[in-house]
C-alpha cells in the first residue's frame, strides 16, 4: 500500500494564479464580479444565531484553530489529528480540547460533497490530487475514506477523514466568500449560472460544515475564542 508522506512541497500559486492557470478563458474579470455593488450572486444574510451556536462549541483548556487556504496534501487534516492525539498522550483528553478548521481559498472544496468533485472537476480546479493515482480527485478524498487510505510513516493508519475528525470533535467551516468567486469563475468558464452553481455548491456542503461569511472573519471569531493559530498550508 502507497503510503502519504508528510513532506512539504513548493507552496502552491496564489489564489488568483490558481484560477488563472491554463485557463486563459477565465479572465480575471470574472473575479471582480462578486465583489461588485450589483454582483449576480448577491451574499445571503449571515444566520448570527447559527454563528454564535458554532463557535459556543469552542471550550475546553486547549483550543487551536487551523487555517487550511490550499489543498495541502494530508496537512488541513492531519494537524488537528495530531494537536488531538498529543494533548491525550499529555493529559488532556480529546474532551478537554477544541479543535476547528477553517476551510477557506482554495481549500474550500474539501467542504463540498463528491457529486460536486465529480461534476465540477473540482480536483483539478483545486489543484487537489487523489492519493493513490495522484491525479486529480474526482472525489473528495477526506470524506468518508476506506479503512487504509491514509498511512503515516512511524504512526501507520491514521483516521483523518472529515468525518472521522468529527466525530472526535473537531469543528469545520467553508468561507462563503470564496465560494461564491469559485462558482462564479466555474460559471463564467463553462457559460454556466452563477447563482444556480453558487446553490448548488451550498446544497452540498457537507453534514456538520458551518458556512461562514468569510474565512478571516471565522479565524477571528476563534481567537476570539482563545483559540492558538496554526497554519496548515
């Protein structure tokens, strides 16, 4: 069985390189156009009370968030493993921890589910390699996994698939800004509606996920929250 090394790599193109890349018909144009005062797919009202809900649930002594922009190999998942597996090995249980991850960038496919990989090549929009064939994943590779599909050398399998890190209580969110400039720049590339896309995209957020309006704004509720910062790449 290939084994996921943690090895760090060149650091990924920025978030407009990333959107640009081989894709001359994606003007970066099209970014502008969320932004602007009469934007196509205007931004929902944030639910306040659904935001305060999430973030009540950061308590405990050790609180950490992770700043996850770039699908970085096994890192955005692998870091909260770790920070929860330490703390136990040092005398704090996992309930005694809170652990939250903010999927923003171009990380933000990690929060959507497979039908969405595979329509929508988001594997290869996220520059995000399935680990075995390491060519673009047409699935979302952290949910759900198959017993085996992560290993670490000195620590073997390790469960860090989205839904096994929630259930040990790690809290996920996906920046709503980001989603709408990526379904916008899809929709634009594919002659597509943006706001339908957009729906879609929110429609299949995974079970758990928070949206939050903005990945920055969700990283200063944390701290807030006297969560420490670690960023995973």
């Amino acid at each position: 069985m290939e084994q996921n090394k943690l090895v760090q790599k060149t650091p990924r193109r920025g978030f407009l390189g990333t959107l640009a890349a081989g894709a001359a018909a994606i003007g970066l144009s099209a970014l502008a156009t969320p932004f602007k005062l009469n934007a196509a797919v205007p931004e929902p009202p944030a639910d306040a009370n659904q935001l305060d809900a999430f973030f009540n649930k950061i308590n405990g002594k050790q609180r950490m968030v992770f700043d996850a922009t770039h699908p970085h190999e096994m890192f955005p998942f692998a870091w909260p493993k770790v920070f929860l597996m330490t703390n136990e090995q040092s005398g704090t249980p996992s309930n005694e921890c809170s652990a939250v991850v903010v999927l923003r960038h171009s990380a933000i496919g990690y929060a959507l589910d497979d039908k969405l990989w595979a329509k929508y090549k988001l594997g290869e929009v996220f520059e995000a390699n399935d680990h075995k064939t390491m060519a673009p994943a047409l699935r979302n590779p952290f949910w759900q996994p198959k017993t085996g599909d992560f290993a670490v050398p000195g620590l073997g399998n390790v469960q860090i698939g989205i839904n096994e890190l929630q259930a040990a209580g790690v809290l996920f969110c996906v920046c709503e800004t980001a989603m709408t400039v990526y379904s916008a720049v899809i929709a634009d590339k594919i002659k597509g509606d943006a706001a339908a896309i957009r729906a879609e995209w929110v429609a299949g957020i995974l079970p758990g996920v928070q949206p939050v309006p903005s990945g920055v704004w969700a990283l200063g509720r944390a701290q807030a929250k006297g969560c420490g910062y670690v960023f995973t790449g």
